[in-house]
C-alpha cells in the first residue's frame, strides 16, 4: 500500500514536470518586449499576421542604412548648369563699322551721284560778254548755292566749273574773290558754275562734321554737279541747255584746288577735258591735316589724323596719281605763306615721273593769291590751257 502511494506520488510529479515544460515552451510572442542587448527592440515575428513586410536595408560606404537599390525614387535627371540653355541666346558679335571707309578714294569712286535740278534763282547781273545768275542745285540732301556766267553768244559752250579756297564761312560772300577769275572765264567763251560748297551760306551746312571729314563732302558737291550738267543739258529748254556736257573744265584754288584733285582722281571719264590746281592743298591728307590742326589751334583735324597709316593712305589722292587721266595745269607762288609750295613742286614731280600729262608753273615771290602782273600772266595760261582741250 506504501509502494502504491508512493508510485501515484511518481506520476504526479511526472505530469507537473510536463506541465512546466509546455509552459516554458509558450508562443514567442510573449517575448516580443524583451530589449536586445544594444538596447534596440526586436521585430515583431516573421509569422505575425499583423507584422508589416519588412524593406531590406543595405549599409552605404559609411556604414549608415540606406534604401536598397528596388527601393529608390525614380530621378529625372536635370541639365549641369554648364550645358543648360538659357531661355535667350546669346547675340553673335557683329563687327565694328569702320569710320574711314567712306572717305576712301575707292568708295568715293564706287558711288553714284547726281539727281534732281539746276535750278536758277534770279538774274544777278548782265554785261555786255555774259549774264549772271544765283543758281541752286541739290547735293547729297542739301542745296548748294552758287552763281553761273552763261555767255551771251553761241551755244555748246565749254564748261568751267571754279572752286573757291577756305574763307571764314562767317565772312563767306557767294560773289567772292574767286568771281574775278570766273569772269575771265566767261569773257573767254566758257559757261561758268561757279558752286557755294557745302558749309559756305546760303549753301547748307554738312548734316555732321565727320560727313565732310577730309573735304570729301566738297568733292562729292562738284561729282554731283558735274552729273547734273551731263543729265540736264539735253533739256532745251532748261537752264544748261547751252552748256557742252562733253568738254567739262575744272579750276581750284588753294583748298578748291585740292578737291580738283581728288575729283579728277575719282572722274577719269573723256569729257573730263582738263584741270587747274592753283596754290593747291596737298594730296597727302597727313601733311594737309597737320597743317589745319596747326591753323585751327588744334580745333579741327584730330579726327582725320587719327586714321590708321593704312587707312590714311587709302583716302590721300596722292597715292592715286595713276588714275588721272585728265591733263593737269599746276601753279603756285614761290612766297606762298599758307600752303607750302613744295606741295606742288611734290605733285609735278610724282607726276612727270609717272608720265602724266602735266605742266607747272612757279611764280617769283607770288603770294598764296596771285593779284597785279601774276595774276595777268596766271589768266593768260589757263585759258590758253583749257583752249587746248
């Protein structure tokens, strides 16, 4: 009976013993509070119903967690400022307009002159060799005055158009002292124009300065005169219907005389008969420029001046002599004060050596105008010159 007792005693410890054990075996969940040893909290179980998908980390070079690669945002990737367009484009650099350009002896041969009318204003004067008359024409978009000796008989006459030196425009009269040998002219048969250029009253002044930078704007007074002589003669019954447009005469003193000869460079057409240059200002526009900043007290000539060497050779005449085709008459007095005479000894020689056809005449101790005896002998050798062409 002992033995008994002590056998249910047995299995009774048996079952606590199993029991303890299923208890020590519970679902792991209970153990979803307990702390790992870093003092993090574990994840819910794999298994848990309520435990969301995990997302897989991979540690980066410096070991912090980031998203793997599944996980990442799609970027759009953006242009590197240094590629990026900018909403305007940038403009192409364009080049610098030269100022020189037009005055060059090329551009002013390339281009075109004349347009409208010679116009008379009222009869000045009559005498028993000619009439005189104020005249206007257009140049360039300014109106130009002037006066014409039309002599009173025969028709087709030769034209002589006279061209007066630099006068004060202030003092400037349109019958100045260049009138006198304009009268010689027309006692001699010739149909004179004698042109106010640009700047002297009543003509127009130049729009700007620079637009008559090296007197070119006085040249182009005389091309597109010469232009209206060849268009309006044919007119029978206009005011140049007695003029000869075949046998066109040109005469220049002092600063005329210079643009003479940058006309006769530019016009090297056959009725372009013949040329006086008297007391003439130089073809180099160095020397001429120097000299007027000189007069000027420094007023005028640093802008023609401050041309390039190259650019200022390709405006001075004189380095276009070949392309005269005109005869040349060329005088100056030996006691000129005002243009150096050597300019003109310059010009015969260059000239001569280059066979052109050209006379010169120096007057003993004559000043810049010629007047008395040098001016007798001065009258007499033009018109036997402009008689011969």
């Amino acid at each position: 009976m002992r033995h008994f007792r002590r056998f249910i005693l047995f299995i009774f410890l048996i079952l606590v013993l199993l029991s303890c054990r299923q208890e020590t075996e519970a679902d792991p969940v209970s153990l979803a509070g307990e702390m790992t040893p870093e003092g993090m909290a574990l994840s819910p179980a794999m298994d848990s119903p309520e435990a969301p998908t995990p997302t897989a980390v991979t540690p980066d070079a410096t070991g912090t967690a980031v998203p793997s690669p599944t996980s990442l945002p799609t970027i759009t990737p953006t242009p590197s400022p240094e590629t990026s367009e900018t909403a305007e484009s940038t403009p192409a650099p364009t080049d610098t307009p030269d100022p020189y350009t037009a005055y060059t002896i090329e551009s002013l041969a390339g281009r075109t002159y004349g347009g409208g009318a010679l116009e008379i204003v009222e009869r000045l004067e009559i005498n028993d060799s000619f009439s005189r008359y104020l005249i206007t024409y257009p140049s360039d978009g300014l109106t130009i005055y002037g006066f014409m000796n039309v002599p009173h008989e025969g028709s087709k006459f030769p034209v002589a158009i006279v061209l007066h030196g630099y006068i004060d425009p202030a003092a400037y009269e349109t019958l100045d002292y260049t009138s006198r040998y304009a009268d010689v002219l027309a006692e001699a048969g010739y149909f004179v124009i004698h042109p106010n250029l640009r700047g002297f009253p009543p003509s127009d002044e130049p729009f700007t300065e620079e637009s008559d930078a090296y007197r070119t704007g006085l040249a182009a007074d005389v091309m597109n005169l010469i232009a209206i002589i060849r268009e309006q003669s044919s007119d029978p019954e206009g005011p140049l219907r007695r003029a000869d447009p075949d046998a066109i005469h040109l005469w220049g003193h002092s600063m005329g005389g210079g643009v003479v000869l940058r006309v006769a460079i530019i016009l090297n057409e056959p009725y372009l008969r013949a040329a006086v240059l008297y007391g003439a200002m130089s073809g180099d526009e160095k020397l001429n420029y120097e000299k007027i900043l000189e007069w000027s007290g420094g007023g005028s000539g640093t802008f023609e001046l401050a041309a390039p060497p190259e650019t200022l050779a390709a405006i001075s005449p004189i380095n276009y002599l070949d392309r005269i085709t005109a005869p040349l008459s060329i005088h100056h007095g030996e006691g000129d004060e005002t243009v150096p005479p050597e300019w003109s000894a310059d010009l015969c020689a260059r000239l001569q050596a280059q066979g052109q056809e050209v006379e010169c005449f120096s007057y003993h101790a004559a000043p810049h105008t010629f007047y008395g005896d040098w001016e007798e002998l001065f009258n007499r050798r033009v018109i036997a010159f402009f008689d011969r062409y």
